[in-house]
C-alpha cells in the first residue's frame, strides 16, 4: 500500500494538535496564575522540621509548584542550608517534575480518569519511596 | 480515545478539547481581574512567556509526530509499543522521556496520538517517569546535591519508572 505523502501526514498531525489548543491554553494559563501566587516563597515557609511531615509536605508543595525545575534545586538547596531533612527536600525536587496538580484536568481529559488516577497514584507512591531510599542509601555510603 | 473493546479507531472527528476548561480558565482570570488586578496582569504575561517558551518546542513535536506517522504504519507502532512489544519498547521509552524537553503537557497529544495507534499505557507511564531527570539540568543538580546524590537518585528514578509501567499493567489486568 502506497505511503501517504508527508505533507498531508503533517497537516493530520497539524490538525490534531490544533484541537488541542484550547486544552494547552487552559493549563498554561493556570501555570501562569500559580507561579504568580504560589511563590518559592510560601512553598519554603511550608517546611518546619519534622522529617516525616515534611516529606509529605514536600511532595505535596512539589505537586502544586509549576516552572522550571531549576527553581525546585534553588529552593531544596537553600531548604537544606535551613536544616529542612533530606528526605523533604528529595521528594520536593521529585515531585516537581512528576506530578502536576495543574495539568490533572488535561491529563484525565487526554488519557481518562482511571489511567491519571493509576499513574498520579503510582507517581507519587515512588515520589516518597525514591526519596526515602536515596537518603538511606547516601546514609548507608557514607 | 480508546473504547472499552480495546480497539484503537484511527480516524475520530474534529472537537476542540478543553472546550470546558479554557472557559473555566478564563473565568478565573475574570475573578482575579477584578478582585486583584495586579496578580492577573502578572499572570496573564507569566503565561505569554510560557507560551513563547513552548511554541517552538511544540511546533518540533507536531514534526517528530508527523515524521513518526509517515515512517512508522499504525500496524509497526502497535508492533513496536503495542501489547506485543518486548524490552526494546521499555528501554525506548525510558531513553525518550530521558531526553524529551519542555514542561509534562505538551507531550500529551503525541502520546495519545501513539496511544490510538495500539501503545501501551504501561509505556507511558514509564516515559513520564524517566521525565523527571531532566539532563540539561543534572550538572545543576551535581552543584546543589552533590555527584553521589545526583547519580544515586538518577538510578532509583529509573528503576522506579520500569516498576510503576509493570505495577500499572499489574493494575489493568486485575480490573
């Protein structure tokens, strides 16, 4: 069977992405409101120094950040410098990138409810985990 | 979308997605003009920038998209990252959201488009997984954290992102 030409592939690929418009717009539009209201700022003032606590903190303050992730080793760094545990300051950084409070509506609309559901479930289950057994095992080496 | 049968239809038509979600954006913002007009200018131009930011990188994903339509037959994607695939399709999904750039969402169309083609979901989640080591940043991280730290936490995210795609296939088959 012949192959289509790839202009008429990109302009599918073109038209696609084009419904999707307004979904992205959404979303970087909550980015934009909550990197102007919800500063490293209030973020770092949410940690105070019980290592459980502030692991979960962590990742949970890491969920709702947006931006670069630049900001998130800044913030950890100068977290660590104020005592905050390894453990908080790891699963904040993790947590950053990973999940995505804002996108959850794109994410459910694109791929459904039950597979945002798993993959934010398991997302954040490792967030902890990973953060927890890099500490132990940078502990452990050392 | 998907239907519960499993299969993959190949042509749906044009709908606008989002099409309650931007208006419910833009609601916000109308609030937020005319409670605090300051917050929403700075976060209507925050989001200009990201938006300039993400343009070019999305204009290189629609290319990467079509050029994989074009190379790739729906039937040698179901083949490749479809139920069938072996370890070739885990590594590969683990190299592209090592090297994949840009902020988690824009990769969303280019994954449901392979989605419709027959991959599996379990190679998405690997994929957003390897995301979160992000390599034009690991000497940043090496400054902040160390080189042992970096590395250490590089190899759990790794093995954690092929734990979470079998856990996740683990989940959809118990259903």
């Amino acid at each position: 069977m012949g192959r289509p030409p790839f202009f008429a592939v990109l302009k599918k690929s073109g038209i696609a992405f084009a419904a999707m418009v307004p979904l992205l717009l959404g979303v970087v539009g909550l980015v934009g409101i909550f990197q102007v209201t919800v500063t490293p700022e209030i973020l770092a003032s949410l940690f105070g120094g019980n290592p459980l606590a502030d692991t979960l903190t962590g990742t949970l303050a890491g969920a709702v950040a947006a931006g670069n992730p630049l900001i998130s080793y800044i913030l950890g760094g100068e977290l660590l410098r104020r005592g905050i545990s390894l453990f908080a300051v790891t699963a904040f950084i993790l947590s950053w990138v990973s999940l995505g409070v804002i996108q959850l509506p794109a994410e459910v609309e694109i791929f459904g409810g039950r597979f945002t559901l798993y993959r934010n479930l398991l997302s954040l289950i490792f967030t902890i985990v990973t953060a927890l057994a890099t500490t132990f095992t940078l502990l452990l080496l050392s | 979308m998907r239907d519960g049968s499993g299969h993959h239809p190949a042509e749906k038509p044009f709908a606008f997605r989002g099409r309650f979600f931007l208006p419910l954006v833009i609601a916000v913002y109308g609030v937020l003009f005319l409670t605090r007009p300051a917050t929403a200018r700075a976060a209507l131009l925050k989001s200009g920038t990201i938006l300039l930011k993400i343009i070019p990188i999305l204009m290189v994903i629609i290319l990467f998209t079509a050029a994989i339509n074009y190379f790739l037959q729906p039937r040698r994607i179901v083949r490749h990252l479809g139920r069938e695939s072996g370890m070739k399709a885990w590594v590969l999904s683990l190299f592209a959201g090592l090297i994949s750039h840009g902020p988690m969402y824009i990769w969303f169309p280019l994954l449901e488009e392979l989605r419709n083609h027959g991959m599996r979901d379990a190679l998405i989640v690997v994929f957003f997984a390897a995301r979160t080591i992000k390599i034009p940043l690991l000497p940043m991280m090496v400054d902040y954290f160390g080189w042992r730290f970096t590395l250490i936490l590089s190899i759990y995210i790794l093995v954690g992102a092929i734990i979470q795609g079998y856990l996740l296939e683990i989940f959809q088959q118990r259903r």
